[in-house]
C-alpha cells in the first residue's frame, strides 16, 4: 500500500513537470506511517507507541482475540498473532509489571535464558503458560516500554515468542481477569516482569560481577569485558559498553574511582543507550 502511494506521487509530479516542460527528478516511493517508530531489525515486526486502543486495533484481533484466561480460540489463531501490546503497568503488588492488550499479567521463567534468548516451556508447560508471540510482520504496541528492550526468540515450532530484556515472555492460563497475579513466584521460577525484562516484585541481591558488551543486546560481534567486586572496580575498557549481564544490583560511574554520573542497574540490560548510559560506563561498583 505504502509503494501505490508513493508511486502516485511520482506519476503526479511527472505530470506536472512534463506539462511545464521540465525533466522530472526521481523521489522516494517510500512513505511511512507518522506513529510507527521502527521496525524490527529482524524484519520480525512493526513497532507502534502507545496502547492498541490508542492506535484503533481492531476488535477480536491480537490480544483481545485471546480468552480472558490468555489461551487461543484455534479459529482466531490467525488474527490473535496479528499483534501484542507491551504495557507498563501494575497487577496487585506488582509495580511496574508489563500487561498485554487485555490487562494480563506477562511472566518470565528463571529455567529460560536471556542471553542467547531460548524458551524451555514447550507441551505441557506452554498450556499452562502460553508464549506471547507475534506473526512475522506483525505489530507489537509498546506503552512504558522501551522499543529497544524488546526482541523476539524462534520457538520449537516456528513462531516467534516476544522477549523482554531477553528473557521469553508468557501469560499465566489461571489469571482470568485483568489485575491477577496468581503465577507470580509457582515454582520459584515463575515471575511477572517488568520493563527492562528483571523480576517483578522481587527485592534485588547485589551483583558480585559483570559483563559488559561493546554492542547492544550482548552481541559477540563486538568486545566484551568482565570484571567483579567488591567495592569499587575501574573498567580496563572504559566508555565503551552499550549492554551488560549481571546477576543483581550495581552502579555505574562515568569517570573513574567510582566518581561523576551514575546509574543504578539491575539484572540484563540489553541497550545501554535506552536508559542514558551508552558508552560512559568507566568504573562499577559492587556492594
């Protein structure tokens, strides 16, 4: 539709110009709609700002194609992957915690991996917690999410699953409404999750070591350094992570010795730049 649109502004232009007998110059066909923001660079996705309703989703699509317990009617298989809203919210005492279009609480689950993404919650364990996933050139609306904490993982069967922060993302089939919380903690492995992908509801232990990656979303085309605690630990590398790993809690400092701008992290953090911290991270501190 964007290409029809572009290529009758060009055969416009031609007209115009051929009528006043000048050389029409070539202009891009591309047109794209004003609140869609990126696309995936997976070509996995579309991203939009704000909420399904806010962008006028369509009734009985994405989300809201799914029962109020979070499974899909088979018959509307097709329309419910069309797309997924990722909202910052909160679910009982979970605050922030991220919800779907429909209010229901999204989960992560420890047995998971962040870093490769990689979901384990196959048969059995996917009907109790049903994967979020997206079709291929579907849309995912993001509200108090930051686009770049947003990713996708190929499951067993071919679909893609949404991950936040890296880690899979899932609904819970016995919250029924919006506001429960019942999976928060089964198993001591299930928990809501919040924006950056970290637990939700769960007081943070302080790291003890870290790794910290030249490119975004723990890519190994780049380099990588580690280095752990306690105290305060100057980078060999400094001012040039844009993603990190860490097991809890730290700061990091933009000069050394622990001194100027810092920020508290917790858990992953899949894009330095998405909370104002690319390449400045010169020293951290444990403890």
């Amino acid at each position: 539709m964007r290409r029809k649109i572009g290529f009758v502004v060009i055969a416009a232009g031609m007209l115009v110009l051929s009528a006043c007998g000048e050389k029409a110059e070539p202009v891009s066909t591309e047109v794209t709609a004003t609140d869609e923001y990126a696309m995936d660079t997976q070509g996995d996705a579309s991203f939009f700002a704000g909420t399904a309703k806010a962008n006028n989703a369509a009734e009985g699509t994405g989300d809201w194609a799914k029962g109020p317990d979070g499974s899909v009617n088979s018959a509307k298989a097709e329309s419910s992957s069309k797309w997924v809203e990722l909202t910052a919210g909160k679910a009982g005492a979970l605050d922030p915690v991220v919800v779907n279009g429909a209010g229901l609480t999204l989960y992560r689950f420890d047995k998971d991996s962040a870093a490769p993404s990689k979901s384990v919650c196959v048969g059995e364990c996917a009907k109790q917690w049903p994967p979020v996933t997206v079709a291929k050139r579907g849309k995912v609306f993001v509200s108090g999410v930051q686009q770049s904490a947003v990713g996708f993982v190929t499951r067993d069967d071919g679909s893609k699953q949404v991950t936040i922060g890296g880690w899979p993302v899932y609904r819970f089939a016995k919250d029924t409404k919006a506001g429960d919380t019942n999976g928060q903690g089964v198993g001591g492995t299930w928990f809501g999750v919040t924006p950056t992908g970290a637990k939700a509801g769960v007081q943070s232990t302080k790291a003890t070591s870290v790794v910290l990656f030249d490119e975004p979303r723990f890519s190994e085309n780049g380099a990588a350094e580690g280095t752990a605690g306690p105290g305060c630990k100057n980078l060999a590398r400094p001012r040039n992570a844009s993603s990190l790993t860490a097991q809890g809690s730290l700061k990091l400092w933009s000069e050394k010795d622990c001194k100027g701008k810092s920020l508290v992290v917790t858990g992953d953090v899949p894009d330095l730049a998405a909370v104002g911290f690319d390449n400045l991270a010169t020293s951290v501190f444990f403890g």
